[in-house]
C-alpha cells in the first residue's frame, strides 16, 4: 500500500514544501526508517531528531538545510495530521524539563 509523505524542508531562508511516496503494509504507517530511506532515495542524508518523531535533522555538514518536517502522512484510508494548536497548547502548560529548580 502507498503512503504519501507531504513534509517542509525548512532552510534558512525558505521552507519548501515537498512529497514522498512510501510502500506500507496494509493498516500501517511508515517508521522512521522507511521515511529515512525515502529522504535518502531523495539525496537528503537526514537523521530522525529524538525528541520529536516528525523532525529530521541534517546528517553531515554540507546539508543545505536546517530539518525536514513531516506534517501529514496519507495511505487513502488512514491519514495522520499533527494537531499544532494541541501541541502548542500542551507545550505550555506543561512544565519545562530544562528549567532549573
């Protein structure tokens, strides 16, 4: 089953928006490593960025580019959109695990 991958390469200057095209098992999204070949597929060496599962971060120096984020994956019967009024919401009420006691 296909899965189209709608993400933003966010330079400093611009952001672009892009698609990708991943093959998924039927009722299933696509992991972090079926997204990171995609980008590779696309001459983007990215790395997943651990605090967040969306984001990618450039994976050597040259990279013209500051991260890559996903906003919408789409296999025709499931589709995942991040809510980003929720997620700001959430972010500020709860607590900052960087701030000082």
């Amino acid at each position: 089953m296909e899965c189209i991958v709608k993400f933003d390469i966010v330079h400093n200057q611009e952001t672009k928006s892009l698609r990708g095209l991943v093959f998924v098992d039927k009722d299933s999204m696509p992991g972090t490593d079926q997204l990171t070949d995609m980008f590779k597929d696309m001459s983007y060496q990215v790395t997943a960025d651990s605090s967040d599962p969306m984001r990618f971060l450039p994976a050597g120096p040259q990279a013209d580019f500051e991260y890559i984020r996903i906003r919408e994956l789409d296999t025709g019967e499931q589709k995942f959109t991040e809510d980003r009024d929720l997620k700001n919401l959430l972010s500020n009420l709860l607590p900052n695990q960087n701030r000082p006691i």
